[in-house]
C-alpha cells in the first residue's frame, strides 16, 4: 500500500462513533488536500477489507452522496444510530458533527 492510502485508511478508522468527516479533510490531514476522489476510492474498494465505518464520511456540505438510494439510506440509519441526526435525510449539520482529530495533518 502507498504511504498516502495507508494514512487515508488509519485516519478514516479514527473517525469515531457519532462524528462524520468530509472526503477532502480526510484527504487534507493525509497530505493532499486535492485528493478528496482518491479518499473516495480508497474507502469504495478498502471499506470491507480494512472494516472501516465508511457511513461516517460525508462530503463537505456535510451531504450523503451515495448514489445508490438502498446504500444511502444504510448510511443515514447507521448515522441516526450513532446520534448523529441527518436533516432531510440527505444532510449532516458539519459545524456540530465534524470530527475534531486534534491535528492537521503536518504530524505526516
């Protein structure tokens, strides 16, 4: 694995329960900020493999983006479960659910 998708991957099995973060921070605090569609790649082909909670990704709208509808709404009840309330059932309010890891990304 590439030094770049093993921090996308430890840093997307951080995000703790009841937090969501947007593909481009994830993108962001692993060193490139411009990569928030390699993030996406990353957890679609590495999710299972890897076991990371890859509902609590949303993008930086704080918007489920999923295009599959049965997904999405996995994705929405996996987040309502957690407590993390989605308006709309689209939408997370990123100001107050934006996970916080303490860093930015500078430690790599």
């Amino acid at each position: 694995m590439e030094d770049f998708t093993e921090r996308v991957v430890k840093l997307l099995k951080e995000v703790p329960a009841g937090t969501v973060a947007s593909y481009g921070q994830i993108a962001r605090l692993a060193g490139n900020a411009r990569a928030a569609r390699q993030v996406t790649r990353i957890l679609h082909s590495m999710s299972r493999k890897h076991g990371i909670p890859w509902h609590r990704i949303v993008n930086a709208k704080g918007e489920i983006v999923i295009s599959d509808g049965e997904t999405a709404f996995e994705q929405e009840e996996r987040l309502r479960d957690e407590g993390v309330p989605v308006i709309g059932g689209k939408r997370v309010d990123m100001e107050r659910y934006r996970w916080d890891p303490g860093f930015d990304g500078e430690e790599w």
